[in-house]
C-alpha cells in the first residue's frame, strides 16, 4: 500500500507543476498581450502628435514605384 500512496502524490505533484506552468504559461500571454497594446497605443499617441509626419511618410510612400520580380531570361 505504501507505494499505491508514493505513486499518487507523485502524481499528484506532478499534476501540481503542470497546472503551475500552464498558469505561468497564461499569465505570461496575458501580460505581453497588455505590454504590447500599451507600446501600440504609446506609439499611435506619439504619431498623433506629428500628423503631418504621418501624411508626408504616406504622400513619399504612394509615389514610390512599386517594385516588379525580375524578368527570366530569354
């Protein structure tokens, strides 16, 4: 009986650590989720500071000729 008792709270342990780092896993997600709509909306704030940078980068873009794959050879 004593190994049925070390066998489940091995895996009882076992199924402890892999709910710790699934949660770890989440919470990791979670955070760079919000890390990353902050650096968006830091980035969109700034460039709402300069709009005329944002329609002078977007004029230069539009005139650019697009570029085209390389013609095979004859």
């Amino acid at each position: 009986m004593s190994r049925y008792l070390d066998e489940a709270q091995s895996s009882a342990r076992l199924d402890a650590k892999a709910r710790r780092k699934q949660l770890d896993q989440r919470r990791m997600e979670y955070r760079r989720a919000i890390e990353s709509y902050a650096e968006q909306r830091l980035l969109q704030q700034q460039l709402s500071d300069y709009p005329e940078l944002i329609a002078a980068s977007y004029r230069v873009a539009s005139r650019a000729p697009t570029r085209r794959s390389a013609q095979p050879g004859r």
